[in-house]
C-alpha cells in the first residue's frame, strides 16, 4: 500500500469544508462570511498547489 500522506488529506478535507460553508453561508443569506469562505477555500486550495509542486521538485 502507499504511504498516505495525512497533511494533504487534511488540505483537501479543509478546502472542501470551505467550499460547503459557502453554500451554507448563501442558504442563510449572510454573503460576506460567503465571500470570506471563498476566499479562504481558493487560498487553501492555492497553498496546496503551491506546496505539491515544491514536493515534486
């Protein structure tokens, strides 16, 4: 089996807990913590990019 690397699960798991917040945000109307939420899952998602092309070098 593969070695699991934790911290990148942990990322994604994050990133898409940010993206659901979003919508939950929206159902309840409260747009700025939408647009906070977007922000932080579009931040956390570049940070993992960033991260997985510094490993692979």
């Amino acid at each position: 089996m593969k070695n699991i690397n934790l911290n990148s699960i942990l990322l994604a798991f994050f990133v898409i807990l940010a993206f659901i917040s979003v919508g939950f945000a929206l159902g309840q109307e409260v747009f700025w913590l939408a647009f906070l939420f977007l922000l932080a899952g579009f931040g956390l998602m570049g940070f993992g990019i960033s991260k997985k092309k510094r490993q692979e070098t």
